[in-house]
C-alpha cells in the first residue's frame, strides 16, 4: 500500500484533480471517497466524469434520493452514495454488488458504509477540511493496479 497526500485551494482545483484521475482509469477501477461531510467527494468526481463521460458531467450532483447514478461514457461510471445507507446488508440487498465487478468505473461516496462488501483493490480518498476553501485529499491504493495508477498520478501533479 502506498499513498500520497494533496492540497486543493478551491472546487475547482479538486475537480481538476479528478478529471487527471480519471484519465488514469480503466474499466473495473473502484474509487472508495471517504472523509468529512461536504469533503469534495461530489466534486471530485464530477472531474472524473468530465474525464470519461463529458457529455453527462452537468448531470452530476449529491444524489439526494438516488444512491446510485450512471453516467455512460467511453468508459461508463456508477456513481454510488452510500450516505442513508446502514451497512453491507443495504447495499447487498439493493443488488450494487454486481456492479462493483463490472466493466464500468465506480465511484462510492461513503464508503465507510461498505464493510466485507469493499473489494480488495481499491483506490481510497480520504476529503479532510484544512484552513479556509482547502482541503486535504489522501489517496492510498491497495493491490497492484492502483499502485501504478497513483505513481502516474503523482508523476501528473
Ligand atoms: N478545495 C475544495 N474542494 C472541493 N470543494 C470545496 C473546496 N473548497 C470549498 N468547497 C466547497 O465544499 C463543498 C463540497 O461539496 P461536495 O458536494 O463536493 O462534498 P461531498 O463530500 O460530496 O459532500 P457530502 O458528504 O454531502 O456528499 C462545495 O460547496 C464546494 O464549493
Ligand atoms: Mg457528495
């Protein structure tokens, strides 16, 4: 596991910060976005929607009643949040499972809520509040794939 810590100074900057993750991406890659409320976890990734399906980006917001959004795109991403849920059972029961193993890019805001569901390789981000509009996002990979995704991504930044 290694990891790597960034500062955005603004909205824009974290969703910039998404759109170069989410050209890193491929099909089957997991995001599990953890952290504070109001975090950047939207944000970010409506950046790596702009990335990989541009034409829905306006489309994405906290999904106030939906827990789970597609956005179809050279590669698709399932955008989940898991916020109103209570744990493994929701998710396993809404049937998500299927997804997370799919040829699509997920994307999961609060993740916390995912327990024996959450895949082995994963790449976390954890949204912090820092002083002011900034914000602490760290990004840890776990299994190989996401190693190398978070190298190119360092060598972006
Ligand atoms: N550096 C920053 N990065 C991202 N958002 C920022 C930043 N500074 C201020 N903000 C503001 O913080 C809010 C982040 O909202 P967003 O919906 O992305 O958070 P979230 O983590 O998805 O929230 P929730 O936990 O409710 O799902 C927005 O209002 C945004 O304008
Ligand atoms: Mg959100």
């Amino acid at each position: 596991m290694s990891g790597l810590q960034i500062t955005t100074n603004s909205p824009g900057e974290t969703e910039q910060l998404g759109s170069i993750l989410g050209s890193l991406l491929s099909p089957g890659s997991f995001l599990a976005l953890r952290g504070d409320l109001g975090g950047g976890k939207t944000c970010l990734t409506r950046g790596v929607v702009a990335s990989l399906a541009p034409q829905s980006t306006h489309l994405v917001a906290s999904p106030t009643y939906a827990i789970m959004n597609c956005y179809p795109g050279s590669i698709p991403v399932y955008h989940f949040d898991f916020y109103r849920l209570t744990g493994d059972d929701d998710i396993a029961e809404l049937g998500f499972e299927e997804f997370f193993y799919g040829d699509g890019v997920c994307i999961v805001e609060w993740s916390e809520r995912l327990v024996e569901l959450m895949p082995s390789d994963v790449l976390t981000l954890l949204f912090e509040y820092s002083e002011g509009d900034r914000r602490l996002i760290t990004i840890t990979s776990s299994g190989q794939k996401y190693d190398v995704v978070l190298e190119q991504l360092s060598g972006r930044l």
